[in-house]
C-alpha cells in the first residue's frame, strides 16, 4: 500500500470512527429524553415529598421501591427482549406516564402514594436500561462506549440546564401539578420514539451467576465497584436537590443553581474528552477519584455556601471518574462473559448490586437521618470519603 492510499485508507477509518450508526443516535435521543424528566425527578419530586411528608422519610421510601422496581423490572427486561427489545421502550415510558399522571394528580398528597409511584417509575427505569445497558456491552467497543457515554453525558447535561431552570420557575409560579403534566407531553414523545426504535431481540436468558463474587479474579473487584460506589452518587443527587432546597427554600433558585451545576458539568465532559489525548484514561480516573475524595469534605460544614461549592465541583469527579467508571464497568461485563447468556447475566448482577446499594444509603436515611447533626450524616462522609479511591484502586487493571 503506497503512503497516499495509506493515509486515504487510516482518513477513512477515522472519519468512519467519528459517525455513530442511527441506532446509537436513537439510543441517545432516547437517553435524551429520559434525562429531561429524571433530572426532574431526581431534583423536584424529592423535593416535594421532603415538603409534603415534612421528613426524608417520604424521599427514601420512594427511592427505595424505585429501585426494588428497577431491578426486578430490569431481569423482566431481559424475557420481553427474548420477544422483541422495542417492547421495553413502549412499556417503560407508558409506566413513566402512569407514574407522572399519579403524581400530578395526587400533588398535595404524593407522599401517601410514595410507594405506588416509586414502583411505577422503578419499572420504567429497569426496562429502559436493560436495552441500554446491553446495547452498551454488546455492540460498542472500548472507544465508542467512551464516545457514546461522553456525548450522552453532555448531551443529558445540557438539557439538564433548561429542565432545572424551567421547572423551578412553573412550580413557583404556577404549582407542581401544572409541571408534572407538562413533562407528561415528553414522556409522550418518547413513547412515539419507541415505535420507530429497531426491532432487536436477545436469543437467551441472562444466567446471574451469584458465585463470581466469590471467585478470586479481576472481575470480581469490578462487581464490588458496582456496589461500593452507589451511596456516594445518591449522597450528592440528594445534597443537590433536598438538603440544599433546605437551606435555599425556593424552587426557583433550585433551578438556577442546578443549571449552574449543569453547565459546568458540560465543561467538564468536554475537558475529559481533550484530556485524552495528553493523558491515559488511568490516569485521569485517578484525579477524578481523588477529586471526588477532596471534595466530599466540604460536607463536614453544611452551609448554602458549601452545597453549592459542592454541586460545582463534583462535576469535576464524575467527568474523569464516575462516568468512565461505568464504561470500564459494562466493557468488563461483556469481556469476563463467554457468551450471551453470561454477558446478560453480568449485566443483572450489576444492576443488583447497585440497586442494593442504593436501597441501603437510602434505609439508613430513613432509620437514622433528622438534620445534620446526626451520626450518620458523618458516617456517609466518611465512607463516601474514602470508597472513590478505593474503587480506583480495584478496577485499575481493567481500565
């Protein structure tokens, strides 16, 4: 091959490795979507059962059954997949809109239906990312799992600046009730989506195989990432949407500072993805993780001005750690499998190990937490201080 066709020939690979097909662009046009009214659940709907139920109890109760759901919806994910993958979307966003209906039109009282409504949008968690999720680990190699995580990442972020902003602003003014069924008309879009999404489907089961987190090899160590890391991501979901609407008291400035914390997650996206090209991932995931330890320890003092400074600066551990975490994470589950069955098998595994550490931060929420001065508000700190690093250190060999 002569040194012009040589270089025409890498150009094209090149060229060919920036285009994602129209499945992944669907894929993120969904995630698009999804992340429009989650960010509104994670922020507004927490917010709410704080004020209506007037305790965190509410916010976890809700939070527990939602994951309770998510997991067993997420293996029944994998049995309509044996049909067809497309019916996963359609019954995730019709369990969305059931789930949104309920809370608009039970407002004043939500927190009395916190387990029916936690259920419901549970279900439409799991079945949404069981095809996610094994779209991810069976059709993107290493660099366009990174690529298609990055631009989901921003992407999600960026509506993440609008969905804040928005919604604070129609809550204040115009009542909760008036922006749950605005989001309803999204949810109905996505449900149109799902009609035109491909139609796949997986041949087998997934075999969950319990005794790999028993078997002394690399894997395993990726497996305990999956449970270590959960509480630290809840701990800063609810820092940015609960405890700081405590301190705040507005929904509106909620928004604003949420979109604030937003546009600097975008930067940060962007700035890892340059990065990459002067530094390893290993090495970036490091200084995430360190991050993410710094960081936590401005929790120690909780005040309006450190819940913010802590909104802005975790971006900087989930763009370098969190978020590649996940990607090492479900490579390692389609890497460590010898077929099908065993790659959807690791994928469940994850998203119970996950689940489950989910479902603790939040029980300990609900049995020890009043305000700040309890013993577990520092107990969380000083675990989520120390578990980044840690999870760095036991995926390191498999980044």
């Amino acid at each position: 091959m002569s040194q012009v066709e040589k270089t025409t020939h890498e150009g094209k690979n090149k060229q060919n490795d920036n285009i994602l097909s129209r499945e992944s662009k669907m894929m993120i046009l969904m995630r698009l979507i999804y992340s429009v009214f989650k960010s509104f659940v994670l922020i507004y709907i927490n917010i709410y059962l704080w004020k209506v139920g007037k305790s965190i109890q509410a916010v976890a109760v809700f939070n527990i059954f939602n994951y309770i759901a998510a997991t067993g919806s997420f293996y029944l994910g994998n049995i309509i997949a044996l049909k067809n993958m497309r019916y996963n979307y359609i019954l995730s966003s019709l369990s969305f809109m059931f789930a949104f209906a309920l809370t608009g039109f039970f407002s004043e009282t939500i927190s009395s239906y916190a387990i029916i409504i936690g259920l419901l949008g549970g279900c439409g968690d799991g079945l949404f990312f069981f095809n996610l999720n094994s779209f991810q680990s069976s059709q993107l190699d290493t660099e366009s799992i990174d690529k298609f995580m990055s631009i989901n990442g921003a992407l999600n972020k960026a509506s993440s600046i609008i969905t804040p902003l928005v919604s604070g602003f129609v809550i204040e003014f115009y009542g909760f009730r008036v922006m749950t069924f605005m989001l309803l008309i999204f949810i109905f879009i996505q449900l149109i989506l799902s009609f035109n999404m491909s139609s796949h489907k997986v041949t087998v089961l997934g075999d969950v195989n319990i005794k790999k987190l028993f078997v002394k090899d690399q894997y395993r160590k990726v497996l305990i990432s999956n449970l270590l890391m959960p509480p630290y991501s809840q701990f800063t979901a609810i820092a940015n949407s609960v405890f700081l609407y405590s301190v705040v008291v507005r929904e509106s400035v909620i928004g604003f500072i949420n979109s604030g914390f937003s546009i600097f997650s975008i930067f940060m996206f962007i700035m890892y993805r340059r990065a990459l090209v002067y530094k390893s991932r290993k090495q970036l995931m490091f200084w995430g993780s360190l991050a993410c330890t710094i960081i936590i320890m401005l929790m120690f003092k909780p005040s309006i001005y450190t819940f913010i400074a802590y909104g802005f600066l975790t971006s900087i551990g989930a763009a370098l750690f969190q978020t590649p975490l996940v990607g090492v994470q479900l490579r390692s589950a389609k890497k460590h499998s010898v077929n099908e069955a065993d790659m959807l098998g690791n994928l469940m595994l994850r998203v119970i190990l996950l689940n489950t550490g989910r479902i603790v931060f939040f029980v300990l929420l609900y049995n020890f937490f009043d305000d700040y001065t309890s013993p577990i508000f520092s107990v969380l700190l000083v675990y989520n201080m120390f578990v980044p690093l840690m999870s760095y250190s036991i995926v390191r060999d498999e980044i």
